[in-house]
C-alpha cells in the first residue's frame, strides 16, 4: 500500500494508453459513441459499465473520484459541480419528507441557510445541537432522524469534533454520520475514525488555487443500509427493472444510488476541465496542508500579542478548547484557518478589510493566497445574531484563509491594516 503523499499524485491516474501521455489528457465532451445498439441498451439498464452521457460520468470524473476515495480512505465517491451541491444530494439520498437530521450549530453560512431555510421546503427538518454537547445531541436523535451531520472543523468556530463519539451516538441510532471534511482534506480521515459520509466542497483545499469549483461525496462502505431506516437503498427500483441499490452496488451504495437518481434527474455535474483542475492540485495537497498550518501558527501568535486585537481563536494554539481533538485526530496541526476579534467592534474590523494589500478581501478559503473576510457582513449576513454566535461569528470577527506566502509578509500585511483599526 502506497503513502498518502504518493497516492495524492497517483490515483485514479495512468499514462494514457492510446498516446502514452503521462498527464491526465482533458475530456471535454458531452457524450460518447456506442459499439452497437446491444451495448447502448445494456449501459442504460446498468448490466454493463461504460459511460453514457457527461452528466453521469466522464472519465476526468472518475479519475477525481477515486483519488479522492483513496485520499479519504473510501470505498467509492462521486462528484458534483460544487460543495453545496455534495452536500444537498447526500441529504437528499438519505431522506424522504418527513424524515430529520441532526446537526450541529457550527457551520459555514451557506451549510446553515440551507439546513435551515432551504431543506424544510423539502420536506425535511433539520434539528441544531451545540456542536460541543454530546448529550444534547444524544437527546435531539429520535426516530425520525435519518443521520447526523458535523464540520471536521467548524468554519468559522474552528472546534474540532470527537468523531469517534458523535459516530457511536449515530451508530447506537441507527443512523449515519456526515462529515463536512472540507477544511480537513489531507490532515484527517473521518472515515477512518467512525464517518460514513464525507462530503466535500472541493472548491477549496483539494484543489487549492482559487479556480474552479468543484464537490464530492465520499463514503465508506460499512454502514448497514439495509437495517430498515433507508428504502430507497433496499426497494425494487422502478427505474431500473425493479433493482435494489444496496444489494446491487454494495460498498458504493451511496455514491452509485446518487448518480442513478439524483444527478440523472437534477444534473449538478461536475465539469470536465474543473474535474482536471481539482485532480492537479490533490497531487500538492500534503505539501500544502502542511504549510497552511505552519503559517497559521506564525499568525495566530503573532496576533495574541497585538495591541488591535481582542482575541484570537486558533486550534494549533497549545491552550484551544480543542486540543485533546486536536491532538488525537489532526496529528497535532491546526488547520489553515484562524479567526480574531478586533478591538473596536464592527467597525473596526470593516477598516482592517479595506485596508489589506497583499491580503485578499473575498469570500472563499483554501487559495494558495492568504484571504480575509469580516463574517457578519458576509458568509453569515442571513443569520440572526444568535445563530452567528452559536456558528462562532461576532462583530468584530474576522476569518482569514492562510494561504502559502512567507509568513512574514503575511504578518506584515496584517500590521498595517490593524494600524486603522
């Protein structure tokens, strides 16, 4: 079994047979041409393997597929035009209306607004735990709970889970456990420690660069889909001849179901040429992970003693509130983001936004460039203040995406915007 650094670059790749070139070559096509009608009919009914259409599979697809199963430490993946998309279908492939899950309160803006304005419209209802109490996430599972869902970092809390104990709570329940590992890709493998589910928006730290966006769902291929909780799994399918899915398709239930079904019908495919971009930057992933962190530390410290700054929250900090999970599931790194608070409240923290130079002021992390971004005004706006403060947003906060420049450059940039403050 090869490395982790040698599988980012090897997976899901060969040289390519009818030219020999070593880099991926890009698919770009819609559709691809049969041998005879015997074989066109037996692709549609799934007796054979082979690709259809690019709104199921292309083959830059499948090569980002099943590096990032193998990165994740997965049975099977498949992937979607963006993260929300991911995280949609998988919601969406484990519930009927009425059913509920079970999440926690620390999430990305858009994972929130979704759960909590979007999927009720579905039919679906999601119940908020504090991201830190086991016990209440104990008591919110009931019957109707089809799964229950965490960030491997919280994005903006930055609290690390004990994926080893929100998975037995999910497990005892009969239910699977989600993870969000979009900020973890490369430091942790939730499906090693307990996940059934990962879901990723690959827009960011698998690819890297800022360039394309991009999602995926990854899954383990343990969970008993057959334990009665999830038909659609273990029912004929009228589509296909009356065929069960995870009788079927077995370890890649999750994965194959969705890309029958969901991405058939509500098409949220992955483009080729985002597919190749996201596959080229998986292959620095360990390099770049590594780094962000190292460069994370330098400014969390940094901050902690400056004058303009009331607070800084950094896992790699040695006294985080998330230093045992830290320790035990993160080897010890910190993750490439941190959030501080500027003295001085919102306004403040608005000034030190504008007057960034080498820092850029938008809304995305997992760039090659350091990013910065004031959450109240932005990625959370929708959210009442009491709901920001349980995600771990206030007024004065800011988020910044470490990126790969020196450190001290970074750290300067920071200086000089904090001198507005």
């Amino acid at each position: 079994m090869y490395k982790k650094e040698t599988i980012s670059i090897h997976a899901g790749q060969k040289p390519d047979e009818k030219t020999g070139a070593r880099a991926e070559p890009i698919y770009m096509t819609t559709a691809y041409v049969f041998k005879n009608a015997d074989e066109a009919a037996k692709r549609f009914s799934l007796e054979q393997e082979g690709n259809i259409y690019t709104r199921l599979t292309n083959p830059n697809n499948t090569s980002l597929e099943t590096k990032l199963a193998a990165i994740e430490g997965g049975t099977a993946a498949i992937t979607t035009s963006s993260g929300m998309a991911a995280i949609s279908y998988a919601v969406l492939a484990l519930t009927n209306p009425g059913d509920e899950i079970v999440s926690a309160d620390n999430l990305y803006g858009g994972t929130y607004e979704f759960f909590n304005l979007t999927l009720p419209n579905f039919g679906r209802k999601v119940r908020f735990v504090n991201s830190s109490d086991l016990t209440a996430l104990k008591n919110a599972v009931s019957e109707k709970t089809r799964a229950v869902y965490f960030e491997a970092l919280g994005n903006p809390k930055l609290d690390i889970p004990d994926f080893e104990a929100v998975a037995k709570i999910a497990h005892d329940a009969g239910v699977p456990f989600i993870v969000d590992n979009t900020i973890g890709i490369g430091t942790v493998q939730p499906l090693k420690h307990g996940a059934d589910i990962v879901v990723l928006s690959a827009t960011k730290y698998a690819n890297g660069h800022g360039n394309s966006l991009a999602g995926a769902i990854v899954e383990s291929g343990k969970f008993p889909w057959d334990n009665g909780k999830f038909p659609k799994f273990t029912e004929p399918d009228s589509a296909y001849g009356g065929l069960r899915h995870y009788q079927t398709f077995g370890k890649s239930t999750v994965s194959t179901s969705i890309r029958i079904s969901l991405m058939r019908d509500l098409g949220a495919t992955l483009s080729p040429f985002n597919a190749w971009l996201t596959s080229m930057g998986l292959e620095t992933l360990y390099l770049r992970v590594e780094r962000h962190a190292q460069n994370a530390l330098a400014v969390a410290k940094h901050l902690e003693n400056h004058e303009k700054v009331a607070w800084v929250n950094y896992p790699g900090l040695e006294n985080h509130p998330s230093a045992k999970n830290r320790d035990k599931y993160f080897e010890g790194f910190g993750g490439p983001l941190l959030t501080f608070g500027v003295k001085g409240g919102y306004d403040a923290a608005v000034r030190v936004q504008n007057n960034v130079k080498l820092i850029s002021l938008l809304a995305n992390i997992g760039d090659t460039r350091t990013l910065i971004i004031h959450p109240a005004s932005t990625t959370h706006q929708q959210l009442t203040k009491e709901e920001q403060k349980s995600t771990g947003v206030t007024e004065e906060t800011i988020r910044l995406s470490v990126g790969l420049e020196n450190s001290d450059d970074i750290i300067a940039d920071l200086d000089y915007a904090l001198s507005f403050a």
